[in-house]
C-alpha cells in the first residue's frame, strides 16, 4: 500500500469479528460486521457463519452464540470469510479507511483462514491510537472502558455490529481529540500504528520479564497490522 491520501473519518469501513476463541492462528468466524459510513450514509451488514467446528463454552458465554443455533441460522464458513474480505477490498478501493478495535486480531483471523489476504489499504486500530496519544491514563482499554473514556454508548458489547458501531465512533472522538492523526498521510498514520503498537507491546513484554514471568512474555506479539 502506498498512498498519499489522508485518513477521512468521514469515510470509514468499521468491522468486527467474534469468533471460536482467542487465538487468532486457531479461531474460526462466528459473525462477521462491516459498518460503512460515507458522510450521513449508513449501511449495516452483520453475516452469521456456521464455523464448521463445535462453539466452546467460552466463546459463547462472550458473544451469546451457540453451536446449534450458527449451525441452524449461520451460512457456510466459506462464503462469510470470502464475502468478508471482499467487502474489505471494495471498501478500500472506494477510499474507505478500515476501521478495526484491536485490528491485529481480526486481521490475523482472515490471514490465517486465507493465505491469500493482504492489507492493502488504510486501517485505523482506535486501541493502538488511544493507547499511544494517553499512554499513562488510568483503567483498562477494553472497548467497554474505552468507550465510556470518551462518552461513547456502548449497549450490546461483543455483539460484532454494536462493537464495529462503537468503534468507529470511538475513531471520530480520536479525530478530534487528536487531529494530527489526520494531518499524516495514510501510509505515515501506518507506519506511527505499527511503531507506537511495538513500542506498547516491547514495554509489556519487558514488565513480564521483570516479574519473571518469562514464557507469558513470549506470547506478546509486538508486530501490527497483522501478527507475524
């Protein structure tokens, strides 16, 4: 990707995934939300995947989704992940910025379950933004917490179109809160997320290591947009 264009919080592509689990080298989709806002145009889709795999208990006490009921109602895993990526493509080239809560998740989710998938345009990850521009604020950064941080409602929380909505708004308070962030070009905004991400992640794994808890500090991947 290399552009000149500028991140337009007016023109945003918000998407989510909930998933089978954790681990995004493992999980499978379970719902997938794309939320296009195109100055005061709207335009929702959520998609219910059958994962092809049994829901765990986990999993389903997050986002409320059982086995029998994606088996039932959900369509082929496949076809979620194919139109998800497709929509993602489309969105980036009709000048979208892809706006995603904690993005090398959900990034790393389609990469595992498509080799094929590349980052090929702006994504703007409001956790890595928050966290760089107020590192030293107080409380967790979970989407809940962060959404009450900046006075946006969040009512169904792990539902992927309420988090995909949250998110985005939570994009436009940043904005605002941060306008430099949208005085960089896009592929300058890029490269300030994936450095402020390594910088977040490297004192993280360092504090583990000062506790001596050296194999949790070999989880953290410091790498963004996608896990390496």
């Amino acid at each position: 990707m290399t552009t000149a264009t500028r991140f337009d919080p007016s023109h945003m592509l918000s998407f989510d995934l909930e998933t089978t689990g954790p681990d995004p080298l493992t999980a499978r989709i379970v719902t997938s939300a794309l939320i296009t806002i195109n100055g005061s145009h709207r335009d929702d889709l959520e998609i219910l995947a059958d994962p092809g795999i049994p829901i765990p208990e986990g999993a389903t006490a997050v986002h409320g989704i059982t086995t029998e009921y994606a088996r039932e109602h959900g369509r082929p895993h496949d076809e979620v992940l194919a139109e998800t990526i497709e929509r993602i493509r489309r969105g980036w080239s009709e000048g979208a910025t892809l706006i995603i809560y904690n993005a090398a998740y959900d990034l790393t989710v389609l990469r595992t379950l498509e080799p094929t998938f590349t980052v090929d345009g702006p994504v703007f990850d409001p956790l890595v933004v928050d966290k760089a521009k107020d590192r030293y604020r107080k409380g967790g950064r979970r989407l809940t917490q962060v959404c009450e941080h900046y006075g946006v409602t969040l009512d169904n929380a792990h539902e992927a179109s309420a988090d995909a909505v949250a998110a985005a708004r939570v994009a436009w308070k940043l904005t605002r809160a941060y306008p430099e962030v949208v005085e960089m070009t896009a592929d300058e905004l890029m490269l300030k997320q994936a450095t402020w991400n390594y910088e977040d992640k490297s004192h993280l794994k360092e504090y583990f290591i000062s506790k001596g808890q050296t194999a949790k500090a070999e989880t953290v991947n410091t790498s963004w947009p996608l896990q390496a």
